[in-house]
C-alpha cells in the first residue's frame, strides 16, 4: 500500500489535530464505557447479595423449610434465574421465559455444580460466565446453606443485557459526540491553520518575486505573532536587497563611466599620435597625459580592490597596541610635499602627548592616509587643516579637518558611498577623486566595531571624525 504524505504544513496541521481529538475521545470513551458497565453490574451484585442475605434470614443457615413460592417471589420482583441444588435435584425458578435456556441445560448445569462444590467455593462468592453458547451474559452468585449431606446450594443469576445496553447507548452517545468533535475539530483547525499558513504562502510569494529581481514587493504584516515578526524580517530584508541592487546598478555604471572617460581620452591621444595629427614635437606632452590617466586608472583599481577585499571578510585584522599620535606624525610627513606646495598650516592639538589604541596600525594608516589626502585635496591655498585627537573612558577619538568650501546638506548621508562624488560632472581633475576613498575609510572603522562621523558646513569646510578601542599600555610598553 502506497505511503500517505503530506507535503504541506496544513495538511499536517490538520492531520494531527484530528488524530489527537480521535485518539482522546476513543480513550475517554472506552474508560466510560467501562466505568458505566462495572458501575451497573456492582449495583446488580449488591442486589443479589441483598437477596441472599434474605433468603438466609428467612429459612435460616440449615435451609429448613425452604419455599418454591418465597424463591418464585424473589425470581419475579428482580427478573432473576434462581436455581437449588440438592440431594443431586436441581430446580429451576424464574418468571421470563428467556430462562427456559438454562432450565433446559440441567445435566450441564449439574456437572458445572458438582466442580463447584468440589473446587469449595466460599459462600457469596460471585462470578461472571460468558460461554458461546448463551445468548447473553450472567452474573451469578451461588451459596450453601446447611451442611454435610443436607447441604443446599442456591445460585442466583442475572441477566446483564440492561447493564451491556446502558454500556452500548453510552458508547453510541460517545460515537455521536466524538463526531462531533471531530466536525468542530476539522472546522477550528482549518481555519487556525489557515491563520497560520496563509502568512507563509504570501511569503512565499513575495520571495519568488524577489527571486525575479522584483524587490517593490512587500508583505502585508498584521499582529504581533511569530508570523508578523518574520513578515517584518522580510520586508526589511526587501528593503536591503532593493538598496543593494540599485548600489550594484549605480556601481556598474559608475565603474563603467569611470573606466570608459580616461580609456577613451587615452584612445583619442594615442591614435592621433600614431596617425600624425599630433606633430612628434608634443607627442612628450601627450604620452604625459596618458600616464597620468593610466596612474589614475591604476588607483582606481587598486581602490576597488582593496573594497572588495574589505567586504568579502578576508581580510584580517592584526590588532595591536600603537600610539595613534605618532601614527599621525608618521603619516603627515609622507605629505610634507604637498603642504608646502599649498602652503598649509597644520593645526595639530593633541589632548595627551601618547595616546594609545588598540587597533589594525595598517588599516588605520590607510584611514589617516586617505582623510588627510582629502583635507589636503580641498584645502584652498595659503589656508590649513587641523587634526586633533582626545579620548574619554573607553575610546580614543581622531579628527581631521579642512578649510575648504564644504559639503552641501543634501550630500552630507552620501559622501560615504561609492563612486558618490559633490561635483557631479565626473570631470578627472587633480581635485576630484574616484569616489572610493571614504568608502574605504567606513569599511575600514566599521570593520574595527567604531564610528566615523561627517559634520560641514557652507563656506566652513568639512571634519571627520572617527572612533578607536582605546588601551592602556604597561610599563614597559611606555
């Protein structure tokens, strides 16, 4: 026989549930019916030992004097088979005809008598017999009364078929109202587990759009349940895949504008040279020119590189414990050039003289390098940049400063991004630069746990300022 399965959760759902309701009322039913069967038949045995303790206070524990009308009486009042047993004769009275049955069994109830006596059954002793050949079920009492020879043996019976039909109506109530149950039970489950499949497939639903690129789509969220909770989860994670698709779009694109400007300036140079447009006297200051934007190009390059290598996780970290002022000092003498080409002033205001950190030297390097790059790149001539560190309780702070023009407000939550740059013709001049750098630095802070922060100003210039782990070195550190 072929296995069921049941492939959806509601299927399962309601398959359990019902097997449970099922399962439970079959129990309860059983252990009713049960209760309800014993209940009744010790009712009868306290009648039939009622009885019996009747018949010995009237003819006494000897039996003499024993009367067929006062055993008819009896027989009749409580619809019983009463049979005696004695000087091997055995009497039968009763009032239904459906005793005649076992009137008619003489020898056999004589011989089932004689093992009785002989197996020496205590008085009142009280037995069910059922055999295949009786239409209904007894419960008997049998006892003696007299003794020695003049024993008399009197077994009382009773038909237990009220007893097995007040057991079979209550099973019959049972069947009813399990079905019942049953009914509710497929309705309630239906539509509890409609409640609670349906978020799914909507779900499900949603995802296969988003699998098609289509991250417009939302899920309708209602309560505060599980369900909701992951519905949230969802359409937050449409959100950043919608974000992420369009910085993948604006990446492409941004690559290709960047890739396409300078290869295409370089093209135009050099077939022009091949083709003698440009005279051989100028062809030093052309080749100038294509290794300039070749150097360009390379430094793109390696920038994005360096991002992808940042956001890819490999790489890693080497902390160590290094004074971030003289990591400072160290990096600005690598500029000293270009300050003095600008003539700069340099405004360095240290809170402490040594103020270490526990952090990647090398990535931080690269951090300096870029942000002083930039104070550098958009300071005006004969103005400055100013670079600060303090700390407090747990962190150690860097700030780097320019006096340039500023950032407008509208571009300040996007200085970060890539390829993001204020002056949106893109043009290659030595003061716009790729669009990377920052990026790099953000990756760089956030992949040490801290924060970067931009604050500008119109006409103010513009001031990043970055977080790191601050640590306390030993003596012999120090």
């Amino acid at each position: 026989m072929q296995r069921i399965r049941f492939k959806s959760i509601f299927a399962r759902l309601l398959f359990m549930q019902c097997v449970i309701v099922i399962a439970v009322l079959l129990v309860v039913g059983f252990v009713m019916a049960i209760v309800v069967r014993e209940s009744n038949v010790r009712v009868k045995r306290e009648i039939l030992l009622e009885k019996a303790g009747q018949l010995q206070t009237t003819f006494g524990a000897d039996g003499a004097g024993l009367e067929s009308g006062v055993i008819r009486g009896i027989a009749r009042e409580q619809d019983l088979l009463i049979q005696t047993y004695a000087g091997g004769t055995l009497s039968s009275y009763y009032d239904d005809e459906k005793w005649a049955f076992f009137a008619a069994q003489e020898a056999r109830n004589t011989a089932f008598l004689n093992v009785s006596r002989n197996a020496k059954f205590s008085p009142s002793h009280t037995t069910n017999y059922f055999k295949a050949n009786k239409p209904f079920a007894v419960l008997t009492l049998y006892f003696e009364l007299g003794s020695g020879t003049d024993t008399t043996l009197i077994l009382m019976h009773y038909d237990l078929t009220p007893a097995t039909q007040a057991t079979n109506t209550v099973i019959i109530w049972i069947v009813c109202i399990s079905a019942l149950a049953l009914l509710c039970t497929i309705m309630a489950s239906y539509v509890t587990a409609s409640r609670i499949i349906n978020p799914f497939v909507r779900m499900n639903h949603t995802v296969q759009c988003y699998t098609k690129g289509d991250f417009s789509q939302r899920i309708h969220v209602t309560g505060k349940d599980e369900a909701a909770q992951l519905g949230k989860t969802f359409n937050e994670m449409a959100e950043q895949l919608r974000n992420l698709e369009e910085t993948r779009r604006s990446f492409v694109a941004n690559v290709s504008h960047e890739l396409r400007s300078p290869l295409t300036s370089m093209n135009g140079f050099l077939e022009a040279m091949h083709d003698g447009v440009i005279p051989c006297e100028e062809h030093e200051h052309y080749i100038g020119l294509v290794l300039s934007e070749t150097r360009r190009m390379t430094g793109m390059v390696n920038d994005l590189l360096d991002l992808a290598r940042i956001e890819s996780g490999t790489v890693r970290l080497n902390y160590e414990l290094f004074d971030i002022n003289e990591l400072i000092r160290r990096v600005l003498i690598t500029f000293e050039t270009r300050i003095m080409e600008k003539n700069l002033e340099v405004d360095i205001r240290f809170a402490q003289e040594q103020s270490f950190v526990y952090a990647d030297s090398a990535q931080i390097s690269q951090v300096l390098r870029n942000l002083i790059d930039n104070a550098i790149k958009y300071s005006p001539e004969n103005k400055g940049i100013g670079i600060a560190t303090y700390g407090l309780r747990k962190e150690a702070f860097v700030s780097i400063r320019d006096n340039g023009l500023g950032i407008p407000q509208e571009d300040v939550p996007h200085v970060f991004d890539r390829f993001y740059k204020v002056e949106k013709a893109h043009t290659p001049t030595p003061a716009v630069g790729s669009g990377l750098g920052l990026s790099i630095v953000k990756r760089i802070i956030e992949e040490h746990e801290q924060t970067i922060t931009v604050r500008s100003a119109k006409g103010r210039g513009t001031q990043f300022t970055f977080s790191l782990q601050r640590a306390i070195p030993s003596k012999r550190q120090r």
